[in-house]
C-alpha cells in the first residue's frame, strides 16, 4: 500500500504560488519563522519570504534565500470582486432534488444534500458562475461532484460559518482526464469564510486545466492520488488548506 502524506499548505494571510510545469511544492508544518516558497514555471525556485506569516514549506528545488517572492509572471484571474454580488439576485437551489446543470453565469446558492448526484456547470456565456455553498453536502458515486465543462471563471464561496463536503466516486474516467471531487476546465477560485472537505477517490482531489486560486476559507483535502492539481497556477492567498494525499500534495503541471 502507497503510504499516504499530509501536508499543510498555508496558513490565513500567507501566500504560496506555484507555476507550471510539473512543479509541486509541500510543507512541513508551521515553524516560529516559517518561509514561502514560490516556484516557477520550469520547476526551479524563484524565491523565498522568510516571517511570521509565511508558510514552513519544503518541495522540489527549494532553498534558502529570501529575495522575496517573484509573482510578476502570473496574472491571477481572481479578483475582490469575487465575494461581492447583489443577494436579491441569488438563485437557490435545494440539493435534495437531484443533480444540477448550471448553463449561466449567475450567482447560485447551493444547500442540502445531493447524495449520488453531480453539479455541472456548462456555461457558454460572458461572466463567471459563482457557487455559494451553504451547508452543502455533494457526493456522486459515478463522476466528480463539481464538474466545470465550460465557464470564463468559476467561483466557489464557502458561506460565512458552513460546513461543506464534496466526494467523488472510484473508477470512473472522463475523457479529458482530470478525474477529481472537483474538476474544472475553466479558471477557478475557492474563496470565502466557510470550510469545505473534499475526498478524491478515483485520483485527486481538486483538479483544474487552468488557474487555481484559494483566497479564503477552510479547505481539507484527501485523494488517492494528487490532493491539489492546477494546470496554469495554483496560489494559496488567504485560505487555510491541508492535504492528505498519496501522491503530491499539489501540483502545477
């Protein structure tokens, strides 16, 4: 059996960036003068931040320095205005009554529980989807519980003092690969004040073909394979997130 490895990746307030390709990154724990560490797109180490805030980080390439972190070659796709809408223009949705197809951008507020069902988002139009997750719970025994097939951006939120879940099934493929809890095939963004616990059983965990941002809330993630996986970039800038996974913790590949 692959032993399994857990990794805490950031704490709140803390920032740490990985580029592609096929450059992962882990921590070992926080330390009384923990470092960020950010990679760049060829795997090697472009700097360190040393302090308070900072993450006690170990991974490939790494070292000592602390030129400060170079994050001038990426253009995150997140943005304040994540965490801003109008609430009169929400849409709710009630888990409970099945699987859902989101072929909007809007803003949707997820409750209850779908208990072997999935959340599609397919949406061809300008703007980005906004998922509210509001003491939800998703599990589909057949495929991700949050697919993206198609957005400009997706945005996740963890509701203001939610508890959330997302699971996966075992075996199943999908034919772009990405098999993940979440899979996405457009840029996306966990954010808000929640927690989310997200088990990948087929391989990983989260797993996005573009950017990855974490910019707040409590994210716990367990996968067979990779816990965390964004193929552009994954940043971790105000979110707390732990992985236990048998493969990386995360990568950007």
């Amino acid at each position: 059996m692959t032993p399994r490895r857990r990794y805490l990746l950031a704490a709140v307030s803390a920032m740490t960036l990985l580029t592609a390709c096929g450059s992962t990154t882990s921590t070992s724990g926080q330390s009384a003068d923990p470092t960020i560490v950010s990679i760049a797109g060829d795997g090697t180490e472009t700097g360190t931040e040393t302090g308070a805030d900072a993450t006690s980080s170990t991974g490939d390439g790494t070292g000592t320095d602390t030129s400060g972190i170079d994050e001038s070659g990426i253009d995150r796709h997140d943005s304040a205005g994540d965490l801003e809408w109008d609430a009169a223009e929400e849409q709710q949705i009630d888990l409970s009554s099945g699987s859902v197809t989101i072929e909007n951008p809007g803003t949707y507020r997820l409750t209850g529980t779908l208990a072997d069902g999935q959340v599609t988002v397919a949406s061809d139009g300008e703007g980005k989807v906004r998922l509210i997750l509001d003491n939800a719970s998703i599990t589909n025994s057949t495929g991700p519980a949050i697919f993206v097939e198609a957005a400009d951006e997706v945005v996740i939120v963890l509701a203001d003092g939610t508890t959330n879940s997302v699971s996966d099934g075992s075996g199943y493929s999908l034919a772009d690969g990405g098999e993940a809890a979440i899979a996405s095939f457009a840029d996306l963004t966990i954010t808000g004040w929640g927690a989310l616990t997200v088990t990948g059983n087929t391989n990983d965990g989260i797993n996005t073909k573009d950017g990855l941002v974490f910019g707040g809330g409590t994210v716990q993630v367990t996968a067979v394979d990779d816990g965390i996986r964004g193929k552009d970039y994954v940043v971790v800038d105000g979110s707390a997130v732990t992985v236990d996974a048998a493969g990386d913790g995360v990568k950007s590949d």
